[in-house]
C-alpha cells in the first residue's frame, strides 16, 4: 500500500532568494554571516553574535493568519514546518561537526505574504521579510564573531553584502 505524503513546501522563485538577500544585508556585515544551503528542507543559514538560524522561504501571496496550530495564506494552509525543524536539526549537527555550540532557530520567511507580528508556531518562527533583519540581530548575544564567520565559512561559501566586501577581506 502506497504512503501519502504531504505535499512540500513549494520552491521559492529567484526573486524570492533575491529579496531574502536583500533583507539580510541590513545586517551589520563584522557580526552576521549567511550561507545559502544545499538543503531541501532549509534554504539559508544565517550565523552571528545572536546565534544561529535556519532560513526557508514561503513565496506564497495573501494576508496571513494563524490557524490552529498552523498558519493559512489566503485560505491555503502553509507547508514546511516539520521540514524547517528538521532542517535545523540537521545544521546542529552540521555546527557540532565544526566545534560551535549554538541553538539553531528555525525561521520561515514570509516573502510576498502580509501578515502581522512574528510569532512561533510549532517551534518554528513565522517572520515577515521586512521584520527579518530587527527579528535575527535583536537577540541576546550568544556567539562569539570569530566562532560564528569561522562556522559560516565551513557550512558554504559566505555570501557578499550588498553594501560591498568588508575591507579586512579580500577577494
């Protein structure tokens, strides 16, 4: 007998990663660091002073609103937050590999979808794309920038701020 699966988080669009870029870049480039992932579950982490963060993209346009235990987008229920958990999950491991003891937090980021405040549903923190920047960079300090670059850099290859390489790299 064949197993039913729930359908997927669908993949975002170019612009979509586009526009995720876009927001982190408002953060500081000495103390944030993001890498994209070759993750079906997760498609960014983000690594700095405030810990670590597993990034999916839901692309879905509407007025969002919590349902449940869930979140709908326009009538249609969002998929993923399983995924992104496990996701994260996997980044752990990922971070231990390399010796840097964080919490990874996973994030959906609401691209195209209005919705209200952040909030957590089902250990998963359901953020607006121009909330993304304020909602990672205003937390508590828990990794050191060398420990968090070092770890950023052994996941991928770090992307560029749009503001311009910072003048202590080199290309």
């Amino acid at each position: 007998m064949p197993l039913f699966r729930r359908a997927g988080r669908p993949a975002p669009a170019e612009e979509d990663h586009r526009l995720l870029r876009s927001s982190l870049g408002a953060l500081d480039p000495w103390s944030f660091w993001a890498v994209r992932l070759d993750d079906p579950d997760v498609d960014y982490a983000v690594l700095g002073t405030t810990g670590a963060f597993a990034l999916a993209i839901v692309a879905l346009e509407g007025f969002a609103e919590p349902s449940g235990d869930g979140l709908r987008i326009e009538g249609v229920e969002v998929p993923g937050f399983r995924e992104v958990v496990r996701g994260a999950r996997r980044l752990h491991g990922r971070l231990l590999e390399v010796s840097t003891f964080a919490d990874v937090q996973p994030v959906l980021c609401l691209t195209r979808a209005m919705a209200g405040s952040s909030r957590t549903i089902r250990e998963v923190r359901v953020v607006r794309l121009q909330d993304l920047a304020a909602e990672i960079a205003g937390r508590r300090r828990s990794l050191d920038p060398s420990t968090a670059r070092r770890a950023a850099g052994a996941l991928g290859t770090i992307l560029r701020s749009p503001s311009g390489p910072r003048p202590d790299e080199r290309d």
